[in-house]
C-alpha cells in the first residue's frame, strides 16, 4: 500500500465516521423544526378535532376551593379517533399539592386517571388506575370523573362505571390545563373533544346523569347556581384562536399557532422516566443499538490513526457528548423529549461498538492495516534492513 493509497484509506475511514456521526444526529433531532399545532375547529357542529401533535392549553390557572376542600367534577364529551393508541387527553400543570398533577389517559379501549393521594401513612403518592371499555374507536362518549378525600368515582354516559377508594386525595382540578396532550411531554392524543366542564364540588349521580342527557339533547350540562362550576367550554366558536369559557374569560383556552409542550423537561431523570411498558424498553433497545455503529466506527478510525493512546476510553467519552449535546437540543423540540436515561443507554450502545470492534475479525483487519502502515513508514525512513522481521502490536482500548 503506497502513501497515496495509505491516505485515502484513511480518508475513506473518516468520511464514514462523519457519515455515521450524520445519521446520528440526524435521527436524535428529527424532524429538525418545531411542527404546526394540528388542532382545527369541526366543519360540522361544535368541537375541536386533534391531529397526533395538537394541544390547546388555558390561558390562566383554574382556581380550586383550596387544600382543605378536595371535591371536584369533570365532564367531557370527545370522540376517539382510534382505539389502539396509548396518550393523554387532559393534563393539569401547577396543581396546589406537591404530586404529580391529575391527568386522564386512553389506553387503547380504557380510560387511565392520574391521581395525587395520601396513604395511610401521610405520605404523598400517586395513584393510577383504569376503567376498562370506555372508548370505541370514533364513537362519541361523556365521562364524568367525581373526587373527594374518600374515592375516586368514573361515570360513562351518565352510569356509574367505577369507584376507587383513596385513603385521601387533594382538589386536583386545579392549574393550567392543557387538552389532548401532557402538559410535560409529547403525549398527543387525536380526536374530537365535543365539550368541557368543571366543578369544584362533587355531583350526585342523579345529577350526572341529568348532564349527560342536557350534553345529548342541548349539547350543554345543566348549571344550577349551587354546583359551583369554574369552567364551562362548549367549542361552539367554529373559527379564531380561543375556544371561551363561559364562566370567565380568564381561562379561555388558546391555539397556539405551533405545537408545543407546556413545561418539557430537562435531562429528566431515569427513575422519573421509567414506565413499566413494552414501549419504554423498545426505546432503550433502540438508544442502545442506535450508537453501536457510531462507537464501532469512531473506534476503528481512531485505532488507525495512532495518535490517541487510549481510543477506547476516548470514543465511550465523544459517545457521551454526543449523546448529551442531542438530548439538550431536544429541549426546543416539543416532538422530543430529552431524558438522562437515553444518554446513558447511548454510552452503552458506543461502549459495546467498541468491544464488537476490538472482536478478533475486526481486530485482525485493523492490526493488518496497521502493520502495512508501520512497514511503509519503517521503508520510507531507510530503517528496515533485508531479512528484518515486523511484528504488530494488538491494538489499545
């Protein structure tokens, strides 16, 4: 191998690593641009339909009765666009308590709440349960969720579906709410949402079922003076960037122009980002496989240019500032979410490109290469002497 030959192998070396570099980044940050908010008013009737990245979110806090008063109501009349996805339909964000906020979920056909309680203990958890065939796919459905210190009670078009008992719960109505999607990460959920309401008291079933007839035949709840109603949405605007709340303008909801993730989180960490699903350990497989190729490559083109002496431990490191350098840009990208457990899972994926790089097919390539280099330096420095013998050294970590 002559020294033109010599320097484009190297070449080639390093144009595939800032290929695979590319493909890295390029996968890490996509799409590249903050998406338009699909989020639109219905051509027939009242309501909004969502597309998998819309959300509408109020403009202010919705009050609560306080600590000391933990009954509430919601209603809410939507349509699921499909029965197999797996997001968030409504999400609170600046409750009063210091658990998680609450939030309902769909589950395929289930319906999920997020619920902040106390334990026996005194101890603040986070409670989550589900109601199992709420939702068919765009089939309209009112449910209604009641809370107290006591349970937690689902009702589906006006009957009793559930009731959880709680060992006590705070007024978690309360904060900014954001519609069809997380208030923390990107968690769409598409749809229709027909009509919104909430109490700050806790309704009788009697008058549950009396809403759900008002929703079906005058496409509004029944407001009586004493149910202490502190939102009222009916979608019936039909155009513009506010959907009102009838009740006070406040909290009006507002479209925002682009999607956006109200409060997204920062390098959130591992134990806050576990889910024990089928999908959170796709996405770590994947983080993991994903850098393979870039620590194998980095590896290999640092072992061939001999001027690192641990290129091992070097190309782990350049891993883990990679990784971290995507992660803080995916802050700006509310499709993203940025999660100290993928950087992790990252420097895993590099350190194994590594070790399948140091293998001994792949190791005896690269000290074949090497040993050509080093005997073509030795011939052009006038230092090797016929009959000389070469040995090469296996290459460092």
């Amino acid at each position: 191998m002559d020294q033109k030959n010599r320097s484009a192998y190297k070449t080639l070396a390093g144009g595939i690593c800032l290929c695979v570099l590319g493909i890295t980044l390029t996968a890490g940050l996509w799409p590249f641009h903050v998406p338009a908010n699909q989020v639109k008013w219905l051509k027939s009737g009242d309501g909004l339909a969502f597309g998998h990245h819309g959300s509408v979110v109020t403009s202010g806090a919705i009050g609560g009765s306080g600590l000391s008063n933990a009954s509430a109501t919601l209603e809410i009349w939507l349509e699921p666009a499909q029965n197999e996805s797996s997001s968030t339909i409504l999400s609170f964000d600046g409750s009063a308590h210091p658990g998680e906020p609450f939030s309902l979920h769909q589950n395929r056909d289930a319906l999920g709440i997020r619920q902040n309680n106390v334990d026996p203990q005194g101890v603040s958890r986070t409670a989550l349960f589900y109601v199992d065939r709420v939702f068919q796919e765009n089939k309209p459905v009112v449910m209604a969720v009641t809370l107290d210190r006591q349970r937690t009670s689902v009702y589906v078009n006006g009957v009793l579906a559930e009731a959880f008992p709680l060992s006590g719960a705070w007024n978690d109505l309360t904060g900014r709410a954001v519609l069809a999607n997380s208030a923390t990460a990107d968690d769409s959920w598409p749809g229709k949402i027909l009509g919104l309401v909430i109490y700050q008291r806790k309704l009788t079933a009697s008058q549950i079922a009396a809403d759900y007839a008002s929703w079906m035949a005058g496409r509004k709840p029944i407001l009586s003076a004493d149910e202490a109603a502190a939102a009222l949405y009916l979608f019936d605007e039909h155009s513009g960037t506010v959907a009102h709340n009838r009740l006070g303008a406040a909290t009006d909801l507002i479209i925002p122009t682009h999607y956006f993730i109200l409060r997204p989180g920062v390098m959130l960490a591992p134990w806050k980002a576990y889910h024990p699903t089928w999908g959170y350990w796709q996405d770590v497989v994947v983080n993991i496989a994903g850098f393979i190729p870039f620590g194998c490559c980095v590896f290999a083109y640092l072992s061939l240019m001999r001027v690192i002496k641990h290129p091992g431990l070097v190309t782990v490191i350049l891993g883990l500032l990679t990784s971290l350098a995507i992660e803080l840009l995916q802050v700006f990208l509310p499709t993203r979410s940025s999660d100290a457990t993928d950087v992790l899972t990252n420097m895993l994926g590099t350190a194994i490109g590594v070790m399948v790089c140091r293998c001994s097919f792949v190791n005896k390539l690269l000290t074949k290469a090497d040993a050509t280099t080093t005997k073509e330096n030795s011939s052009q420095a006038g230092v090797r002497s016929p009959g000389s013998s070469f040995r090469t050294r296996p290459l460092e970590p």
